[in-house]
C-alpha cells in the first residue's frame, strides 16, 4: 500500500475541527485504500485513546526545552529533525494539515518533497493570530484547500489560485440521534440551557454569562460544557462567575460524559462572534434541542424555524430576549429535520479528493 496519508492535528480534543477529522480518519481506516498515520503537534487530546490501533501516532514537540533553544542558536533545525524521522519512519506521500494553525510546517513541503492539503475550519478572527509570513506559505506551499463551509471559501475567493473543496462539516447524525433522551429523562425541574465550547472570546463565553445573570431565574439552570484555555480572558470569566454564581461550568473528560451532559439540555445557545460552521450546533439539533445562535456565520448555514432562531444584534441583552421568546415558544419547535449536510456525502467528497491528489 503505498499512498500514505500522514494527519497533522493540534491535540486530538473535542474540539469541532479536530472531532470531525477523528470521524474522517476512523472512516478512511475502514475502508482501507490509503495507509493512515496521525502526527499531534501540542497536546495528547482525550480522542486519541480512542484512534484505531492500527493508525501510528507521532508527537512533534513545538515547546523548546533549554537544549533546543542552545541548538536551534547553532543552527539546528529542531523540528527538522523531527519531521525528518516522522518522515523517515512513515513515508507519507501527502501531508494534511487540519486547521491554520498548523501552517509554518508547510515551509518543509519542498524538503521532503511532499504534497500537502490544508483544511481550514477557520474565518478572518483566527486569522489575526497567524503572521503574514506564515500565510504566504499558504499560498504557496498549499497543493488543495479544503473549506469546511461556503463562507471559508468565499474568504479565499477574492485572491487564492490553488483549487479549493468544500467539505461541509457534519456529523453522523443517526449515531447522535440514538442519544436523544425522553421526557421523563430527568428529575430536574428546571429548564437547562446548555452552550458548549473552549471558555475563550470567540466563542462569546462572556456573552453567555452576561445572559444567565440577566435571566438568573431559580426555574433556569445556565451551564457551559468544555475547557479553559489557560488564558487571562478564561480567567476573568472563572473569576466573574464565582462572583456571581450564574454559570455552572463543567469540563467533560470522556465523550461519553459529554453526550451525557449536552442530551440533559432543554435549549441550546450558541454566543458566537463568529462561527465557520458550528459542530455543537449539529449534535444539538440531533440531541432534538431547540437552538438559539447569535448570527455569526455557520448558523445562519444550519437553522430553519422548526430548528431554531438566530439573534442578529451580538449583544447579551439581545440574546436574553431572544432566549425568552423561545423560552415562551418551546413547544413549537419540532426538531425532527435531518442536518443540510449530511456525515457520508461529506466523507466521499474527501475520499475521492484523496484519492485524485495522490494518483
């Protein structure tokens, strides 16, 4: 088998981007035509564990130790030489890179005379963190672009040359759709709205708190499911919320206590400021939750009326009144439609341009 894939991801977490790529390489690992590796570039993620056994994982350390640093002083290129034995040991054919952040590796494509792909999953704020020089070596060194909505496609529109697929991101909405719980499913009498998300400004964590404390209502039970990023905004939201007592914040360690947790919701909402597409959103609906988002991009990509209701002004007292009308409409919203993008189609479309780029 020689056509060999060799999957860079940041940390393998129950981010959106990199739960979508976990479901792309299990897929592309059972139906066996390419040889898969995966290469972590932080952290080991909880998803990992959970990766076919027969995928090989590498870890390219990016935080210099002191011995690094003296080294990379003297001229030695030590994530080189990381690649180089990655390299050596997988002999990949194509690199793909999942996410932006992710791009100064393609400055090796030359070297190891490599064909790459790069999925961006990402629209212009994540861009402010990427330096120009790095972006130049996306249009440069970057063989196939994926985007994984219209509206990263159309961001590249204007002035990118190299070929582009959208790859629609989705998930395997029957699988979720299992999950659903019954009416009697919970003891709780109150309503549970339920966002979910790195705890950082893009996803409008702030805006969620500033909600649950205009609504602080004992009928209501405001809760945020995911992570701190280990930033002085995530920081201030922890110290803001223990003020306040408004937001119940729960870090869920397993997929199992995720789903676990999301299905107990009666509404979910969504504070983004801006969304490529919105993973959450999907397994929401497919948890049969009526959604309430903030219009910052992929929503307007996912909800109908039956679904939910957008909130055009990203403010939070916009989004309490928002939140309030579908408090007083719950009964209205059917949920039984079936996502625009659907997981199979989604697959194909990357099966068949890997395939094409490494004939």
């Amino acid at each position: 088998m020689s056509n060999k894939v060799l999957f860079f991801v940041n940390s393998f977490s129950r981010t959106g981007s990199e739960t979508l790529i976990y479901e792309f390489i299990q897929a592309l690992q059972k139906q066996g035509q390419l040889k898969i590796g995966v290469v972590i570039c932080d952290r080991k993620g909880e998803l990992t564990d959970f990766i076919d056994e027969h995928i090989p994982i590498y870890y390219l350390n990016q935080k210099f130790s002191p011995l690094d640093k003296i080294q990379f002083h003297v001229g030695i290129d030590v994530i080189g030489k990381q690649l180089s034995k990655i390299q050596k040991d997988f002999k990949a054919t194509l690199w793909y890179f999942n996410t932006i952040s992710q791009m100064h590796l393609l400055a090796y494509k030359d070297q190891f005379q490599i064909k790459t792909i790069v999925h961006v999953h990402e629209l212009l704020y994540n861009f402010e963190s990427v330096s120009a020089k790095d972006f130049s070596l996306l249009l440069s060194a970057c063989d196939h672009l994926i985007a994984c909505s219209q509206l990263v496609k159309d961001l590249f529109m204007p002035f990118f040359t190299i070929p582009m697929t959208v790859i629609n991101s989705s998930i395997q909405y029957e699988q979720w759709k299992e999950h659903r719980r019954g009416k009697s499913a919970t003891s709780s009498k109150k309503i549970k709205i339920i966002s979910s998300g790195t705890i950082c400004y893009r996803k409008g964590t702030d805006l969620f708190l500033k909600v649950a404390d205009i609504l602080r209502s004992p009928h209501l039970e405001f809760i945020w499911l995911g992570k701190s990023n280990q930033s002085a905004f995530s920081e201030i939201i922890r110290l803001t919320n223990e003020k306040y007592k408004s937001v119940k914040f729960i870090e869920t360690n397993s997929e199992e206590n995720y789903i676990a947790q999301l299905r107990q919701g009666d509404i979910f909402v969504s504070t983004s400021r801006e969304e490529s597409m919105g993973l959450v959103m999907l397994e929401a609906q497919a948890l049969g939750m009526p959604i309430l988002a903030t219009n910052s991009g992929g929503s307007s990509l996912l909800l109908s009326e039956s679904i939910g209701q957008l909130v055009e002004e990203l403010n939070p007292e916009s989004i309490a009144i928002g939140l309030k009308e579908v408090l007083n409409k719950l009964s209205k919203f059917k949920n039984t439609e079936k996502p625009k993008f659907d997981f199979q189609i989604e697959f194909q479309k990357l099966s068949i341009l890997l395939q094409d780029l490494l004939v």
